[in-house]
C-alpha cells in the first residue's frame, strides 16, 4: 500500500495541490537553486512567491515539509520526462538502457540534484540516502510497473521478479549519481549505455 500511494502521488496527473501551493512550490525551488537548502528561509520562499508567511505555513508546516513537496514533485516530473525519452525504444532492453542513460544524466544536471550535490552536499545527500525511502520506493515501483508489463507482454519471463529488479537499477542509478568516479567508466551518455548493457540487462 505505501509504495502504491507514494507512487500515486509522484505520477498523479493533477496533484493534491491547488495554485497556491504550485506557486510556493515554484518560488521554493527557484529560491533553492538561487540561495541553496541551507540558507533558505520561509521568508525568502515568502518573498519569492509574492506571499505571506502565514499563507506558507498554512501548506506546509515547517521547511522539511516543503523541501520534501518540492523533491516529490521534481521526482514527478523526471519520471514523466523518462517516460517521453524511451517512448521510442521498441524492446524492453532498450527501453532500460536508454532509461538509465536518460536517468543519469537528467539527476546529474538537474539544477536542485545536481546542483546541490555539488555545493551543499550535506544538505541534499540524507534525501537521497538515509531519508530516500519516499523516492526509492516511488521510482522502483515505477520501474516494476513498467518490468511487468513486458513480462505480461512476452518480453520477459514469467517467472521474472520484478520487484528486487527495479530496487537495484534505482540504487545502482542514485549510487552513480552520488558518487560517479570509480573503476567503472560513467561520465559520459556512451560509457552509462555501455555499463546498462554490459550489467543491468541481464537482471532482466
């Protein structure tokens, strides 16, 4: 149930918000690339917004709130880019392998992701970790979604399991995103399509 609605939430076409809260949610994230997490104030949310204070609080009732809805919905919004950028891929494999590159890429250049992991890494690393059980559970259930329906479709065995599928690829993809330099090659589009090819393809 909990992977479902947080599922539900992230792909939720018209989400539980009205055009206020958009509004702060805009001038939050606009304010977080500008100033980072750390220095961020409600205030300044406030401000960017056009708002009162008092009307922030009455969406969301401290900052923790508020950066959680700005992160659930940027996951919502990646998840429906991946879902343009392998819209053209025929085969299950190359709907993963392109999934990936497309994954990478989009979290490592995202001005909040991206940008934060490399100016206040302190900030936004317990949301991808240690508090990341939200967005782990909504992208690998978005991952299986997808596993399921090949397997329902022939492009994968019956007897596939999904579900441990899914997880790996979603924390394989955060551990690259936080950490990209090793012995594996993964800077560029073509050394990410090769290691999906060479070590995520056959788990599926």
């Amino acid at each position: 149930m909990l992977a479902a609605s947080l599922l539900a939430r992230v792909l939720d076409p018209e989400p539980d918000t009205d055009a206020i809260a958009e509004r702060i949610l805009d001038g939050a994230l606009e304010q977080f690339q500008e100033t980072g997490l750390t220095r961020t104030t409600m205030d300044d949310v406030a401000r960017r917004a056009d708002l009162s204070r008092v009307t922030i609080y009455r969406r969301f009732q401290n900052k923790n709130a508020l950066v959680e809805a700005v992160l659930l919905r940027e996951c919502r919004r990646c998840l429906e880019a991946l879902d343009r950028a392998v819209a053209g891929q025929l085969g299950i494999g190359d709907r993963m392998v392109e999934g990936y590159v497309f994954a990478l890429r989009y979290a490592r250049e995202h001005p909040l992701v991206g940008g934060l992991l490399r100016v206040e890494p302190q900030v936004i690393l317990p949301f991808m970790t240690v508090h990341a059980e939200p967005a782990l559970v909504a992208v690998r259930t978005f991952l299986a979604m997808h596993l399921r329906r090949a397997r329902d479709a022939g492009e994968l065995a019956q007897q596939a399991d999904v579900e441990p599928v899914a997880e790996l690829m979603a924390r394989i993809a955060v551990s690259f995103v936080i950490s990209p330099y090793g012995c594996i090659p993964m800077r560029t589009d073509d050394e990410a399509r090769e290691f999906a090819r060479r070590f995520l393809i056959p788990l599926i």
